[in-house]
C-alpha cells in the first residue's frame, strides 16, 4: 500500500463571479521512501494540491468537493479536525512557498521551532529548546544558540528556508510537502536547500512530494512525476520514462524550453504560445487544445481518457501516438 494515496481529488472554491474547479479529478500516489515531483505552470494547482491534503484551504471559501486522500490508510478528507490537527506537522510536515511569510515575525526562531515539539509531544519547554537547537544544526544552520533567540527578519532568505525545514521537520515526519523550497533563492542556495532535503530524507526514511515549476528539480530529485495543467493531470509515470518520452504536447513543451548546453548561444529559447484558459472559462474539451499544435476538433469537444503507454507511465492525451 502506498503512504499516501491520492483519488479523484476535486477542490473548490467560491469566489464573486462563481465557483471554480481549480482541481479536477486527480489521482497519484506516494511510496515510503520515495520522491514525487509534481510540476506544471504557476496556477495549474499544484499548491492547491498541497494544501488539499494538509486541509489547510482557505475558510469558507475552498473545499474538497470530492475523492480521497488516504494516508497509511486513513482518508484525511473525512477525518475530524481534532485529528487532523495530529496529523499536520506530526505525521506529515509541509514546507511552505515563501519563508518569510510562513514564519511568525513577532516571535524568535526559537519558539516556533519549540512551538510544533511542545505541540505534538510530552516535552518540558527546557527539552523542546534543546532539541529546537539540534534541529537547527542539523538543517546546517551556524551558531544555533544564538539563531534561538533572532526573528525571522534578522536572516537571509536561505536561512529562512533551513528554519522552515527544521520546523516541518522537527517531529520526524513520515511525509514531507515541500511546496517550492528553492523559490527566490540563488543557485547555490538553492542546489544547498535540495541537498539538504535529500540528506534528511536518507537519514529519516521518509516520503518527499516536491512541488515545483523547475524541470531541472525534478530530474535530479524525484523517483516519479506528476505534470499538471489547469487543474488536471495530464502526464505521469517515473522520471526515465516522461522524461525520455515525453508523451503529452505540453510536456514537450516544458522540456523543449529548458536550454542545454548544445543551445547555440544567443539563440531564441523554445516557447510554449497561447495562454492557459480562466477557471471560469475552460473548454469542454482538452485544456491545452488552444495551445496544442496537435490540436484536431475532436481534441476540444471531448476529454481525453487517461492512457497508458507503458507500466506505469500514463497520458491524457488523443494525440499522443502522432506526436
């Protein structure tokens, strides 16, 4: 059984021109140990994703509209929120997008750190401000102690995202959500932030679901994949498989734009053209068929089924065979 399971996912939200499907339909899975990168566009739900699970939507205007999400065999959609509130950071902890927004900046590091421990365990707050000082050294933070008692503002972006990963680490967690960890950040920091990421999840045996819109990420990091488009899954599989055939016209796409190191220099880089549909107006069809330079009528008419194309790799697609 896998650890996290998800089935069918819709998510919903009520907004003043109506309600939106900003996640329709999706299914993916997550095994112990194992790394499942999901990528797409900004707006294609990866987030919203994120935050399904966790049940952290915003209240009252989104919902989960339907599927499931199980984990260890519990479907979180139906449990209560005294439970819930167990799970999140404890079984399962989640990096959030921007650090300086994720972390409190009127209390010290120290306390937020010790917060989720004093939370989630029987500690006396002398152990939880000892082990808050482990965590950060492990996350590769220097002079811990004396990181204890600064606030949020008084770090660098890169330090901020250790502080948030030892937080969403802190209770050893058997799944962690890192929802863009290496946004904003310089190269460097950023190849550090992934290291670091994997190193723990070597050390501590968990899951990983890396959320991110850098292909380059997910070919170095993750075991399988999830592409995504305006709500829907539209490819999936291990990364050897979708990244060496790429079966769907907007996974092309992504990786036809990412330059190599054979790019002529100065050369136009590869785009994608068109613009992704509103939420509010998505055709019945296939959502790429304005985009799609495969695109045939029955391509907006009808969606396509999932298909598989080999074990586990999986498209929806009516083209892909011409592609």
């Amino acid at each position: 059984m896998p650890l996290l399971e998800v089935s069918n996912l819709i998510t919903e939200f009520d907004t003043d021109e109506g309600r939106v499907r900003a996640v329709d339909q999706i299914s993916f899975s997550a095994n112990t140990g194992e790394t499942l990168g999901i990528v797409g566009e900004s707006g294609c739900g990866k987030s919203v994703t994120a935050l399904s699970i966790m049940r952290l939507l915003p209240q009252p205007m989104g919902k989960i509209a339907g599927g499931s999400v199980l984990f260890q065999g519990v479907d979180l959609t139906t449990l209560p929120l005294s439970k819930m509130e167990k799970v999140r950071g404890n079984e399962i902890g989640m990096v959030f997008q921007e650090p300086m927004t994720a972390l409190n900046p009127v209390h010290t590091i120290g306390k937020q750190i010790a917060e989720v421990l004093l939370l989630h365990n029987d500690y006396s707050t002398q152990r939880a401000l000892k082990e808050s000082v482990d965590i950060l050294d492990r996350v590769g933070i220097p002079s811990p102690d004396i990181r204890m008692g600064e606030y949020p503002h008084q770090l660098s972006g890169g330090m901020r995202q250790r502080v948030v990963i030892a937080i969403a680490l802190a209770c050893k967690p058997k799944l962690l959500i890192a929802d863009e960890p290496t946004t904003a950040l310089d190269v460097t920091i950023q190849a550090q932030i992934l290291e670091l990421i994997k190193d723990l999840q070597a050390e501590m045996g968990m899951s990983v679901i890396l959320i991110t819109h850098d292909l380059g990420v997910i070919a170095e990091t993750c075991e399988q994949v999830v592409v995504m488009y305006a709500g829907k899954i539209v490819e999936k599989g291990s990364v050897f498989d979708v990244f060496d055939n790429p079966s769907h016209p907007y996974t092309r796409g992504l990786l036809a734009s990412i330059p190599t190191l054979e790019t002529p220099p100065k050369s136009k880089l590869s785009v994608i053209d068109g613009m992704v549909p509103g939420l509010m107006d998505l055709p019945p069809g296939c959502r790429f068929e304005n985009r799609c330079p495969y695109a045939r009528h029955a391509c907006g008419q009808s969606v396509p089924p999932i298909q598989v194309i080999e074990a586990q790799h999986e498209v929806s697609c009516f083209r892909w065979r011409d592609i």
